[in-house]
C-alpha cells in the first residue's frame, strides 16, 4: 500500500507553507528512509487576495475561495486536506462539508499533545482574529478541555500587527522577537503552563529559549501529524 495524498490549501502565506512542505518531506525521509518524500498537493493562494477579505470582513467570499480549492484538491486526488493557516480554520467546518475526503484540523494534533503533556491552562498566540473570535479557541475548550488565555487588548495587537506587517513578508525583526517574549512572560505570570503559536508564521520569529513555559508550535505539529496520517496503514 502507498502513502495516502497529502492536500495542502497554502500560500496565507507562502512562507510558513514552505514550512509545511519542508517538516513534511524530511518527516517522510526520517520515517520511511532513502530518497524517500511526501506524496502531497498543494493549492497556493494568492495571499493579498485572502487578507484583503479578512480584513474587509469578507469572510463568506474567503470560504467560498477556500471550498473551491479544497474541491480541486479533492478532484486531483488529494486523500485528505491541511489548511495550512490557523486563522483560515475559521471556515473548516464549511469546506469539510463541501468536501468527501476528512479535514485534518490544526487545533485538534495540537491540543491532544498539550494534554498528553499534563497541560490544561494554555496562552494563545496568533492573528487577532484567532485570538478574539471563537472558532479556535471554543475547539479548545469545548472538545479538548482546555482553558485558553488570550493576551491583553495592546498585547494583542502588538502579536497581530508583527504578524501581518512583518512574518508574512519574510521580515524577522529583533525587537519584535523581544516584544512576543514579553508577551508570553506576561501569559506566563497569569498562569499559562504552555503558549501556543497558534498562527503558522510564528514559528520564524520565536524559539523554545524565548519563553520559561513550553511553546507549542502548530505548524510543526500539523505537518507531523499529516505525516502519521499519511503512513498510517504502511
């Protein structure tokens, strides 16, 4: 039997999809040997088209962009999908209903890690969107039991703005990277046993010695666990 066809809805942004195709590749390579590598599609968006809709509200024409391509996935002969976004997550319930092949959701890998850690009072970082709004935080709580803190109101927006004016062009900025530790400490001081980096790019910015609790970087943790998926009956 073969891997099973990884489908990716990437490109929001681009930089952290390379991630993506980069963990999940040497993943299959350390797994499976030799000159081995993923079986995978990719569908990558035309970033300043999404954020113009997020941040226009416009999130009814962002899901019907993110059903069609899941379905030309699908059609292409992608055995189950990634939006390789957490923010995007917004609209999984509708593209997994638009769609025959199972959506792999990013918040679910990584809440069964944190609570197979012992962790139950998590802080939350990403776009404010996935910071303020529901769809991610209430997956959290409700199917995984979780209690999820958010950064204060200037925090939040300090984490937001270095997300869309800095990560997603490929700019790592030191003082930025001070900023998000000090985020975090303050997360830290309020409880949190664990942060997640709960927006794909922030991984370019912060590392394991950036925060005194452990970081639970989902972009890693998706990618992996497509990898299992994806060789599960090998």
């Amino acid at each position: 039997m073969s891997q099973k066809v990884i489908g990716l809805l990437g490109g929001m942004s681009w930089e952290s999809s390379a991630e993506y195709y980069r963990i999940i590749n040497e993943s299959v390579r350390d797994r499976l040997g030799g000159l081995s590598s993923a079986r995978c599609l990719m569908w990558s968006f035309d970033f300043a088209e999404i954020e113009a809709l997020q941040h226009a509200g416009r999130w009814d024409d962002a899901t019907a962009l993110m059903i069609e391509a899941a379905q030309r996935l699908e059609r292409g002969g992608a055995d189950f999908l990634l939006i390789c976004t957490n923010t995007m997550h917004r609209m999984a319930d509708q593209v997994q209903a638009a769609i025959r092949m199972p959506l792999l959701h990013i918040a679910d890998p990584t809440a069964e890690r944190l609570r197979a850690a012992g962790m139950r009072r998590v802080g939350l970082l990403g776009t404010a969107f996935t910071m303020e709004q529901d769809f991610y935080k209430g997956r959290l709580v409700e199917r995984h039991g979780l209690e999820v803190l958010v950064p204060e109101e200037e925090d939040r927006a300090t984490v937001h703005r270095v997300i869309y004016d800095e990560l997603v062009q490929g700019r790592v900025e030191p003082a930025s990277r001070q900023a998000y530790r000090q985020v975090i400490a303050r997360l830290a001081e309020r409880g949190a046993e664990a942060v997640i980096l709960g927006c794909t790019e922030i991984m370019l910015l912060v590392q394991p010695e950036d925060s005194a609790v452990p970081l639970y970087d989902t972009t890693a943790i998706h990618a992996e666990a497509a990898v299992e998926l994806a060789l599960k009956d090998l």
